[in-house]
C-alpha cells in the first residue's frame, strides 16, 4: 500500500485536532510563527492545505501571526538570469509545498517583497515583518522577515518536516559571513507588488553549487534545550525559538564557517578554495 493510500485509509485529521496539538508543543495566543511544513506527513487533512492553514491561525489566535516562506529561487537565477516574481500570481509549490501555496493566495496574506526568498504573512503582524525585505543586499539579511523573527524572539516551527526545510539556517549562513553560500556578483531582480508596481531588488543571491547538512543541528539544539519535538496530527514537529536557535547556532557557524556543509562536498570546497586562493 502506498503511503498516500495508508493515511488515506485512516481517519480523518480535523483543524481543531490540528490545532489542538500545536497548543500542545508550545504555540501560544499572540505568538508570530515561521513554518515550513509538508502536507502529506499531517495524515488525512479533513479540509486538506486550507484547513491546515486555519489551524496554524487558531493556535496563535487571537493576536498571532503566521509567516509562511514562499520561496520562488532556483539554480538558474544570477546576473544573467535575473528573477522575476509577481507577489500576488508567483506560485511557491514547487519548493515549499502545498500549505504555503494555499496561504499566499488568501486575501489576508501579505508577501514580502523579494525575488527569491520571500514568505507570506497572515495577522496583525504581517505588514511588520513583511516590510523592506526589497531593501536587503542578500536574501535573509537583517532587513528580512528571518532576522526580524530572530529580532523579536518568534517561533520556527517544522511540521512533518526536518531542518533540512529550514530557511532560516540560510539566514544564519549570511549572519555568521561564511564563505560558501552568496555569489560573487549582484543580481538586479525584479518584484511586481500586489500595485502592480514594478521594485529592482538587488542582491547577491544564493549559490546552488555546495550541498549542506543541515539536519545535523539537531543534536547542538536538543543540548542547548532550544528545540522541543512532538506530534501535529500524525508528523512529528519540531519547535524553537529563533532567538534561541541563533543563539545556540550562531557561535558554532563563526567557529567553524564550513559547519553546515556535508561533509562529502567539505573537503572538495576545501581544496578549491586552495586552488583559488579564496
């Protein structure tokens, strides 16, 4: 039997049991939260990504706001290939999947403006924490929507998924300057606000080439008891403070830049460096 067939056969995941279990790890009322998520790890979803939607909101309401990342990069983008995005029709399916997608086509969502990285917020906090992400020189800098929930001690959450979805580990690559991660030229994007009003967003955007590991902050996160695990419908969830999450990851990455590269791409990032005189 097929998984889709499994949790398919059993019964259905309702939006209050959903957001019941996100009460449960932790999520509180006025909470702003990041998530990445998969859809399919939930279970059966009686309402599928709109009812998962509405869970994530019940279980900050009231006052709470929900980001969502809406990521629309791929290998090709660069100098010579600049991206463009149009915040109210750009899909975001393809990297991030089918809650993301279902939010940033509500009417309440506010997407913030960049060509790559941006995320989707609903609640009393979305215009704040979607506001100058256009003005950044990289794409998760200290004028984004990631430093800004670092800033002001909001919550990551993964949902049926791992840390190798975690955006925000990207934000921490940029923060700590390590040496891998941005190219070397500046890419003039484009971003068509929800006006119709066209911004040049230029940044160094992210380089595709080295392969990360970034499931192993697992273990620093559960030592600094900056992370807590729990079950959200039928996937497993994980649950940090971003302030705790950078506190705790940050003087990892400084003492060692090449921390998050897997280790078969380490040493070939290594010796090109020497070859290069990087």
């Amino acid at each position: 039997m097929s998984e889709t067939r499994e949790w398919q056969s059993q019964a259905p995941v309702t939006r209050e049991a959903l957001a019941a279990d996100l009460r449960r790890i932790g999520l509180r009322s006025g909470d702003v939260v990041l998530v990445h998520s998969s859809l399919s790890r939930l279970g059966n979803v009686q309402g599928g990504a709109e009812a998962a939607v509405d869970a994530l909101l019940d279980a900050v309401a009231p006052g709470g706001t929900v980001l969502f990342p809406t990521l629309t990069g791929s290998e090709r983008d660069g100098p010579d290939c600049p991206p463009v995005v149009e915040v109210l029709s750009t899909p975001c399916v393809r990297w991030v999947g089918r809650i993301p997608e279902a939010a940033r086509r509500r009417t309440a969502a506010v997407r913030s403006l960049h060509p790559t990285h941006s995320t989707a917020a609903i609640g009393p906090a979305a215009e704040r924490y979607s506001a100058g992400h256009e003005q950044t020189a990289t794409p998760c800098d200290d004028r984004s929507p990631y430093v800004r929930l670092i800033q002001e001690s909001g919550w990551i959450l993964l949902l049926g998924c791992d840390h190798e979805s975690n955006t925000s580990l990207h934000c921490l690559e940029e923060l700590a300057g390590v040496p891998y991660h941005l190219q070397a030229g500046w890419t003039d994007g484009v971003v068509v606000d929800r006006h119709g009003r066209r911004a040049i967003v230029r940044n160094r955007l992210h380089l595709w080439r080295w392969h990360r590991l970034f499931s192993r902050v697992d273990e620093p996160l559960e030592a600094a008891a900056a992370q807590v695990r729990g079950q959200v419908g039928l996937a497993e969830a994980r649950l940090t403070r971003a302030d705790r999450f950078a506190q705790t990851l940050l003087p990892i990455l400084r003492a060692d830049p090449l921390y998050l590269l897997h280790p078969d791409v380490r040493q070939e990032y290594l010796a090109e460096a020497v070859r290069s005189g990087a």
